[in-house]
C-alpha cells in the first residue's frame, strides 16, 4: 500500500508541471532562508552556555553618576577582583580577571613579525580556564596555563600561524617592543563562536601588572581603583543570591576608598555569564530584539511559503475531485485519502528540504559576510539534522493536514462531477492571500524606512570633514612622524589625538566647573589633541578661540555644545574647569562633531592639550593625491619603525563601520522582503492560473456575447487585486507601528512620511498586477470554441 | 436482495426545491438484470446513487442485503460499500495517474486483500476483459472500449455481488457498445446483480426487467419473456 501509495504521489508531483516546481521552489526558497535564521537564532541564544557552570558565573558590572547621569560598565578596577579572588567574599566559589592588552601588537615568533588586533589580545589571570571551565586546552594544563611569568596561551588557530603545529607548548614568541620572550604555556581549542570572550593570545595579569605605571596616589595596579579596564568574572556557590555578592563588593571598595565625595564612588551589580551577549549592562536587551525579529522574520517566511502551498493545493483539489470521487466510490475511506495526501505533502517537502539543504550550502558564504558567523551547518551533526526534520514536520502540520482534511472529505457524487471545492475554501484563500501580502507589503515598508534612515544616517552632518583622512597609529613616535609628513606636497594637514575619532574616547567623571551643583557627576568623554585639531579637522568654533601651539594652552580647554549644555554653564568663555587635577579654564566652544553610533546622542566631550598622549596621527592627503600621501606615510613609517608593519585607516571606512550594524539590516530587509514578495507571487501566480481555468466556461461565454479582451483581464485581475488592497490597508498600520518603535532606537531619525505608503502599496499593487495580468491575458485570449467546447 | 419503501431524495437549494425522487418502491432479487430507462433529469442518477451507497434518501426506507441503510453516516456505507458494489460510469472515471494495472487493483488495496492473491486476481479480471496486454498503459493511451473494459475489470476484480452501471455505452461506438454488454450479460449469467441505468432500447434489451421512471415516480416495468 505504502508503495502505491508513494508512486502514486511521486507521478502526481511530476506531472503536476509548474504547479509542482512553484511547491516545491517556493518552499525550498523559505526552507533555506528560514532554517538559517533559526540557525542564527539559535546560536545567538545559546551564547556562553558551553561552560559547564554558565549559570553560576557572573561578571561584575559598575554604575557610575546617579539620575540622569547614570551608566552601566562592563568593567571595574582591579581591586574588586582581587577582594573577589580573595576567598573573603561570602558566597563566591571562583573568581577571575580578563582584560585588553593595548601595551603592543608586535609578535615575533621565528623570523616573522606579526602586527595583530589589539582585539586579539588580552591578559589573564592565571585561573581563568578553571574558573569558566568551557574552553577547551589542547595542550598544556588547565590549572596552570602560564607555568612562568613569561608564558603565553594561544588559540589552535594561532599556533598553527606563529609555529605551523597546534602542538606549540614550549615554542617562544618574542614581544618586538621590548625583545620579551614568551613561551607558550597552554593551547586551546579556537573559541567557539558563540563565546562572548574571543582573544587568541592571551598573556598573564602579573605581566599586565609589571608593566603598571601607577595612576596618580596608586602606585600598584591591584590598588588602582580608579581604572576601570577589568572584567572581572565570580562564579557563585550554588544558591547564592548574586545581587548579595555585589552588595559586599560595594562595601569593601566603599571601606578601601575614603573619599568624601558620594559622587565619586561606584556601585556594582552583577550579570549572568549566559546573558552577556544579548543583554547590556543595563540590562537593555538590545541584542535580544534583534534576535527576536530575525526569528520573527524566519515564521513569517515560512508561513508565506506554508500558505502558498495550502493555497495551491487546495485550488488544485479541484482537479483532483474526481480522482478522490472515484477512490471512494471503489473503497477508500476519508482515513486512506489523508494519508494518502499526507504522503504526497511530505514527498514535496521532503524534495523541498533537499533544494533547501542545497540552497543553504549556496548561501553560507552571503551568511558569513553578514553575519560574520562561521556557521557550524554540517550534515553530519545531528543538530543540523534536528532543525531540518522540525521545520519539515512544522511545515507539514501548518500546510499539509489542512488541505488532506479538506479533499479527504470531499463527497464523492460531487466530486464525480468534478466539483470538489465549495464557496468557503475559496474564502479561505482569499483571506490567505490577504495574510500573505500583507506580510509582503510589511516587509517592503520596512525595507523603505530602514533605506530612508540609513541614508539619513550617511548623510548626516558630522560637523567636521572626514574626506581624504587617513589615520596611522604613531603611538610615541608621533610628533617626529608629524613632522616628517607635514612638508609633503601630497598632504595638506596633519593632526593628532588620543585616538582615532570612532574608536572610543576614555571617558571620566573626575571633573569640576563652576557652578556645579554639589555632588553632580556624570562621564564626560576626554580627548587630547594637537593644537591646530579642531581647525585643521575642519570642526566650527562657535565660541571663544583655538588652541595656540606651544605650553600656554597647556591648562585650557575646549568642550562641545553638549558638555556646556549638561554641565549648565553660561558664558563658558573664561570659566574656571579642572579635568583630573589640571586646573584650568574653558577657551572655546567646538560645535557638535558625531564620533559614536547614530543611536546615541553626542556625548559631551571635553578637548586639551597633552601631547604625550597623541598616540595616532590624522593625515588629510591633498584630494588629488591621496596614493601618493599613503606611498609617502609608508616609506617615512618604513625608515622610522622598519619593525613595524605599515598600518592605516580612513575615516570614511571608519564612519562606515559605525554604521555597519544599521546597513546589514537593511541588506537583511531588502533579501527578505524580496524572497517574501517571489514567494507571494508564485502563490498569486498559482491562484490565478486556477481560477481562469475555472472560469473558462464563463469567458468563453462572455467573449461569445461580445466581451472585449481588456473587459475580461480586467475582470480577472479585479479580484485579485481588491485582495492585495485590502491587505495594504490592514499591513500598513501595523507596519508603521513597528517601524516607528525601531526608529526610536535611534537619537537621530528620520519621521515617516505619507509617500512611503503610497510607495510600499503602488510596488504590492505593481508587483500584483503583473503577476496576475499574465494569466488573466493568456486565458481572455483563448478561442472561445474551445473554452466552451472544454466544458 | 435489495428493496427500496417509498424512497424520496429532494435537493434544496435557498430558492428552490427539487423532488428527485418521489416515492420509489424497487425490488431487485439476487442474480437479477436490472435496467433503469428514462429521460433526463427524472432521477435515474439519483436513484442509483442511493442504491450505491453513495447518497442517503431524504425519507423512505432502503434494505440492501438485510441491512437498513438509508439513516447510516457517510462511513458507514463506505464500509459496507467496500467490496460488496462495483461501479461502471458513462465516462469510465479512470485514474489518468495510474495504469491499467493499478486502477484494476485499487479495490483491493482497500479491501487490504494480500499482495499474492491481489496479483492473481488482477491478473484473473484483466485476462477475463482481454485487456492484459495493456496492464502497463495509462489511461490516456486507451481507445474508448479499452478504458470501459478496464473499468469493468475494475469493478468485478473484488467478486461484488452487484454491478451498477451508469449508462456504460453512453461513450462508446456500437461495436465497443456491444462488446461491453456481452461482458456485463456473462456476468450476469454468473450470477451478479446487474443494475444498470441506459437510454438505449437495445442495451435495456439484455436485461430481465426494465424500470421506466418519469418524475421520480416509476411508470412502468416490463419484464423480458
């Protein structure tokens, strides 16, 4: 019976023509895109869950100012993690520090120099692989992964690039800067990809700490407690409430630190391990929404494709009435039928997923370039295999056993007839045609809005000029290498900074003004520059005067608009402020210049003079010759740090990185609003192929009785496209809503105006027309003898 | 033994009401031939429906075989449908998807009849119309007289005790004509119950007793001497 069954089901797909390609494309084209965005989802929820203790892990976060003022950081000083590992906290089992190694990027192993990421790199404590207890070592030994002061761990991946073996334990790494040799002490396994933690080399705290400076009254690194670049991770001991952990934290840093000022003292919370990525400091699950909306994303696909497919086999039902009638009349029961139409779904599907699983393998590369996921999606895991088999039987529940029902129990002297399909299920297409531009024109809404304020985005003032920019990281060297380029033809200014513009700024509350009102204390961003930066970079004074060159200005500031609007200060010209402990006072007011991601507002940023701190170089090439400036950077770089490799960035790409995150949705919406619109077009395509066979009789009649040709499409497409509208006007509203919550995201966005619905339903409408026009023109041309003859 | 009392069948729609059947009495005896004669539309369709088990009355009583069946559920008579009834149509209702084989065999998928004695059985009622010789062609790639041969095949393959047949030379020429009622006569004379709805005079001619219905009333009967 199973044999029949299925041969049966297999001559019915192959001779079902383009029926059965529109089926099966169109469930393969939302099977695969659908698959792969749970698959992200998937990974994306499941971050930090491989260590084996994830939920008894925290990372202790700080909050700084109070009110309005008030911010979350992912990081404390190292005293807190050294009261935490102290074991004289009650209720913490393990703790441990992770932090950012900015004090060089030059590795030497053999002959090679490597210039890596900064983000690459790190220091650790010595217990951090015991105290997460999820990271793989390949070689050497958990407990003590830096045997000696000058030991190293890699990642699988790096050893293979430094030494060419995985097997690297023993091998030495030499740190250019100061001719330091390492040795490798641990190798791990590459971290996963849904590891929030990714450096590959890692150095131990103790070197982080040999290389201290000291920080005004602190001396050693682990009294420091006013530097916050410490993660600093607990793993609590079963039962233990986290927030009573980081009240004692609180109390000990209160205790060590006397200060009279309550302003000046931060608290700490905590934040599970397993939450870290999706969730912010603050606990905004800014990371969650979009995790939510992709897979939101995904089952609204793939209910497009599902209601595709019960509408094209329910219209198709038709034809088969008298198969069904027949069947029934030499025996078979309703409970034969479904399964023999259930079979029939499910060899679709199953040729479906086969496309589909095709389909993935074609779009990994696209899947990477935007999700910057390696994506694990082999056959040969059996995770791969779950997801399949449950989007299939998901699929077959949502659109097989609707129409199975349906013609399963079609009556049987009706259906001899060829009449299976009555009025209701034909309402019932309508409204899933409704359903499913509705969703069609939802998403070309939002793929319009997301166009509109992108562009928005890129083309905001910046309140400076970026073009022709180009930065270098000089670190100490920068003034020697200023002066070297500033006599080149090819460029007309240099300047220099802390840093370069988007890569953050440091931020402190260590401030004080006149008119302050007692106990106010919020962060303010700090950049030193050269003299000539805020002239040269082409920002707009529109207050008081530059800086001048030399050591006069050495105690005056320049701040922004936003700075003297939060700190409340009138005529700030003149007006005493101390940063740090440098007395001064504010010379000029610098308009609003973006540095930071159109989702913040411009933070206040104060400007001064240090130039020990001017640590990268800004080249603004003259706009003709910007090779030659970058041919002539790289051989004044080459004669002055013939060790170092030549690095540079433009501005531009570095503006467009802030932007990346906004682009890559709307690249998302453009696929995604494209595959729902196909989709929703086969599906269209399907239905009105059907009904101008099941109205043939009715053309011919008309087109015997005079009707013209225009008459009849027009009458076909009516119908169709009365659908469409209405489901414009139902998508419209809920679209606007959602798009509108999204802009809210944003410190600076567009509105949305009228024409942007008129646009979204003309292309539905456009799009509709075209589909349906096509059938509707092949069946008003057909010869009426024939049409009437068919009846 | 089939007997209808006062057999109705109405079809209602909103604004009009059709009797189609207005209080038939029938009597069919095991072995009998049985043609039903009439013009269109006086209920001739209806009244085999109902006999077949396709469609229920909408009054009077219907014996079929010892059991009351005009109340029973749609699953009900497919039940006692299965096996006991085959059908020959006007327009053979072939599935175009299978072959000739398998249309044969259907009945007896759903009789769940074992794989051995099915294929003997097919193989019994193809050799039996002589259409074994196209087992393994579709439908579409028969001449008229093949297809209605292979639906007789079809309809005698699970031994039903009664045949009913819907105006089963309305298709076909005279020769495939006659080939067709030769075969349902040597059914017949096997002992089959033939009950078959006709226009022609010459195919009611094969038969024992003619119905004629007018109206949805018989009219008259006239039996074969």
């Amino acid at each position: 019976m199973l044999t029949n069954t299925l041969k049966l089901a297999w001559r019915n797909l192959t001779a079902g023509g383009w029926y059965s390609v529109l089926n099966v494309g169109g469930l393969a084209v939302v099977l695969a895109v659908s698959v792969l965005l749970l698959w992200w989802v998937k990974d994306e929820l499941t971050f930090d869950r491989f260590h084996p203790a994830a939920d008894r892990i925290y990372r202790i976060n700080s909050r700084h100012g109070t009110g309005a003022d008030e911010q979350y950081w992912q990081s404390c000083p190292a005293p807190i993690g050294v009261a935490a590992m102290s074991g004289r906290v009650p209720g913490i089992e393990k703790a441990t520090r992770l932090a950012g190694l900015y004090d060089f990027n030059s590795l030497r192993a053999g002959n090679q120099t490597y210039a890596e990421k900064s983000n690459d790199l790190g220091y650790a404590d010595e217990n951090f692989l015991d105290v997460f207890g999820g990271f793989r070592v390949l070689y050497g030994n958990i407990a003590q992964p830096f045997p000696t002061p000058n030991s190293v761990v890699l990642t699988e991946a790096m050893a293979l690039k430094y030494f060419g073996t995985a097997n690297a334990v023993g091998k030495t790494l030499t740190v250019v800067d100061s001719n330091r040799v390492f040795s490798v002490g641990a190798v791990l396994a590459d971290l996963p990809d849904n590891s929030s933690y990714h450096r590959k080399i890692i150095f131990p705290m103790s070197l982080r700490k040999r290389l201290f400076t000291g920080n005004g009254p602190w001396k050693l690194m682990d009294d420091d407690w006013g530097n916050f670049s410490f993660a600093t991770y607990v793993k609590v001991a079963p039962g233990v409430d986290p927030a009573r952990v980081a009240k004692t934290l609180t109390d000990i840093q209160n205790k060590a630190r006397n200060t009279s000022e309550p302003g000046q003292l931060s608290t700490y919370t905590t934040q599970a391990l397993t939450t870290l990525h999706l969730y912010e400091p603050d606990g905004h699950d800014t990371g969650l929404q979009q995790v939510r909306m992709m897979g939101l994303i995904a089952l609204l696909l793939l209910s497009i494709g599902c209601i595709n497919y019960v509408n094209l086999t329910t219209a198709r039902a038709t034809r088969r009435a008298r198969e069904v009638g027949v069947r029934k009349v030499v025996g078979a029961e309703s409970g034969h039928l479904m399964g023999q139409l259930l079979v029939e779904s499910l060899l679709t599907l199953a040729l479906s997923l086969v496309l589909a699983v095709g389909l993935i393998q074609l779009m990994i590369p696209f899947y990477r370039d935007l999700t910057g996921k390696t994506l694990g999606f082999s056959l040969l895991d059996p995770q791969v295999w779950l997801f399949l088999v449950g989007a299939l039987l998901v699929t077959l529940l949502l659109a097989g056993v609707y129409p199975a029902l349906l013609i399963a129990r079609f009556d049987p002297i009706r259906s001899l007839r060829g009449r299976g399909v009555t009025g209701s299920q034909a309402g019932l297409r309508r409204v899933l045609v409704v359903t499913q531009f509705a969703l069609a024109t939802g998403l070309i809404f939002s793929t319009l809005v997301i166009g509109n304020q992108l562009s928005f985005l890129q083309k905001r003032e910046l309140g400076f000029n970026k073009t022709h920019i180009f930065t270098i990281q000089t670190n100490d060297k920068t003034e020697a290498f200023r002066k070297a380029l500033a006599n080149e033809s090819s460029v007309e200014h240099t300047a220099s900074a802390t840093t370069e513009l988007t890569s953050g700024m440091g931020s402190t509350s260590d401030t004080e003004w006149d008119e302050k009102t007692p106990g106010r204390n919020f962060m303010m961003n700090q950049m030193s520059v050269s003299h000539n930066f805020v002239q040269d970079m082409g920002m707009t004074l529109v207050a008081g005067r530059n800086f001048r060159e030399g050591k006069a200005d050495s105690l005056s500031f320049i701040v922004n608009e936003t700075a003297i609007r939060d700190m409340g200060i009138s005529n700030p010209i003149g007006k005493r402020f101390k940063l740090h402990d440098w007395n001064g006072q504010i010379i000029g007011v610098v308009k609003d210049f973006v540095f930071s991601s159109a989702r913040e507002k411009v933070p206040p940023t104060i400007l001064f003079l240090r130039p020990e701190w001017n640590g990268t170089l800004y080249v603004r090439a003259t706009g003709q010759n910007t090779k030659q400036a970058l041919a002539t950077a790289e051989r004044i770089w080459k004669q002055n740090s013939p060790q170092y490799p030549f690095e540079y960035r433009f501005l531009d790409d570095a503006y467009d990185q802030l932007y990346k995150a906004e682009q890559r949705t709307g690249q998302l919406f453009r696929f995604f609003a494209g595959i729902a619109i196909l989709i929703s077009c086969l599906g269209l395509f399907g239905l009105a192929a059907y009904t101008a066979e099941q109205r043939t009789k009715e053309i011919g009649v008309r087109k015997v009785l005079g009707a013209s040709i225009p008459s009849i499409v027009g009458l076909l497409s009516k119908d169709f496209l009365t659908l469409v509208g209405v489901a414009i006007v139902i998508a419209s509203p809920v679209a606007w809503w959602a798009m509108n919550n999204w802009l809210h995201e944003f410190a600076y966005q567009i509105s949305i105006e009228w024409w942007v619905f008129a646009l979204a339903g003309l292309l539905a409408v456009g799009i509709a027309l075209l589909t349906v026009s096509f059938q509707s023109i092949r069946a008003a041309l057909m010869d009426p003898v024939k049409s009437l003859r068919s009846e | 033994m089939i007997q209808t009392v006062n057999l109705q069948k109405l079809f209602a729609t909103e604004e009009v009401e059709t009797t189609a059947l207005n209080g038939i009495n029938m009597d069919v005896k095991d072995g009998e031939f049985v043609a039903i004669m009439g013009p269109s539309g006086c209920g001739k369709s209806t009244l085999l429906n109902i006999i077949g088990l396709l469609d229920n009355p909408s009054d009077g009583q219907y014996n079929f075989y010892g059991t009351e069946v005009s109340k029973m559920t749609e699953r009900e008579r497919a039940q006692l449908r299965k096996g006991s009834i085959g059908f020959v149509f006007q327009s053979f209702n072939l599935i175009d998807e299978l072959t000739v084989y398998e249309n044969v065999e259907l009945p007896l998928l759903y009789l769940k009849t074992p794989a051995e004695e099915r294929k003997t059985r097919v193989e019994e009622a193809l050799n039996r119309m002589n259409i074994m010789h196209r087992r393994n062609h579709f439908p579409q790639q028969l001449s008229g007289g093949q297809q209605q041969r292979t639906a007789i095949a079809r309809a005698v393959v699970a031994k039903p005790k009664l045949i009913l047949a819907d105006e089963p030379t309305g298709n076909l020429d005279s020769k495939n004509g006659e080939e067709v009622m030769k075969l349902l006569g040597e059914l017949n004379d096997e002992g089959t119950t033939i009950i078959m709805v006709t226009h022609s005079p010459y195919d009611a001619g094969f038969a024992h007793r003619t119905v004629n219905l007018f109206d949805g009333k018989v009219v008259t009967e006239n039996i074969r001497v």
